[in-house]
C-alpha cells in the first residue's frame, strides 16, 4: 500500500468532496500532535480553484498510519458528505500500537469480535496483561463522548443506530496504562 501523509488525507478529501480541510489531528499517549492543512484566513472556492489559505503542507505533516484514528476538522457546506478512498482493503486484522496514557485507534478489519466497548477492552488486556486498557470512549452521532470502563458507562455496540457509520471506518480513544498492541479480531 501507498504511504498517505496528512497532507495527501486532505488533498484527497478536497479533491472528491466540496469540503476543504483545515487541519488532521491524532491523539497518542495523552497528546494530540496536529497538522495544519490551512490557517483559516481567508475565503476558499473549491469549484474555482482560488484560495485564500496559504497550504502549510510540510509542517508536522505526519504519516497516516493503519490503525490510528484521525480526527479532520473541515469547513465550508456540502450536499456530497461522503468522501471515497480508493485503493486495496486489509484483508486481515491489523497490529495497532498504543502509547501509556490516552490513544485515539481505529480497527481498520473488523470482526463480530470487537462489536463493543467491553470486546475492546477485553482484546486489549489480554494481548497485554489485565488492566491495561482501562477506558474505551466513542464519540456518538449526537456530538457527545460515551465511554466504558468495564463497570460504569456505555457499553457501546459498534452496530446499533448510535453509531451508523460501518464500523470499518471508526475511531475511538482508549486509555491504557502502559504501551503496548493491540491485534484485534
């Protein structure tokens, strides 16, 4: 598979939507580390190809990386929300590294085996040892955060109407207390 940067994430999304992106972040041992795409200074016309936002491409602009969840944050108002990625799908679960602290993953080959919060949280303690994953959170289609900590909370299915979109595509932050992997299935 090709290596995507942040920059390549936006420039894609740009190109098949008429959103345009400002910025791709991910969250890793308690730390967003953030790529700026554009600074918000100026109008954008997709359709025309002027731009008042100068492109940062180049500044922190991270590999996208199998297994990490990315949070993009765009603008501008569009009929054509759906953004297609062409390219080959993984054919098997894929091995996701995770730093102590919080962590934001996405299981990019999902199984009836990580449907909800507890499976994710079961997997992960133990591939690493009880105790490791000590939070799982999702945010929801309602623009608030659920979360589980294996007794108190949402023990959130990755298939009911809450969370629409085909589990493939989603992210959710975990806490952990060391680092670690996590190979779901």
């Amino acid at each position: 598979m090709e290596q995507w940067t942040a920059s390549d994430l936006c420039q894609s999304i740009e190109d098949t939507t008429s959103f345009y992106a400002l910025s791709v972040s991910y969250l890793a041992g308690g730390t967003w580390q953030n790529y700026l795409y554009r600074d918000g200074t100026g109008p954008y016309h997709p359709l025309d190809g002027t731009d008042g936002y100068p492109n940062l491409a180049g500044v922190n602009d991270f590999a996208v990386v199998a297994g990490q969840g990315y949070m993009v944050y765009l603008a501008g108002s569009s009929t054509d929300d759906t953004w297609d990625v062409s390219g080959g799908q993984f054919a098997g679960p894929q091995t996701i590294s995770f730093q102590n602290g919080w962590n934001f993953v996405a299981a990019p080959y999902h199984t009836a085996a990580t449907a909800s919060a507890n499976d994710i949280m079961a997997q992960i303690n133990a591939q690493n040892g009880a105790g490791t994953c000590v939070k799982v959170a999702n945010w929801t289609t309602s623009d608030t955060w659920e979360t589980w900590d294996g007794s108190i909370g949402v023990d959130f299915s990755l298939d009911d109407a809450a969370h629409p979109m085909d589990a493939n595509s989603m992210a959710w932050a975990i806490l952990c207390n060391q680092a670690g992997t996590w190979t779901p299935g």
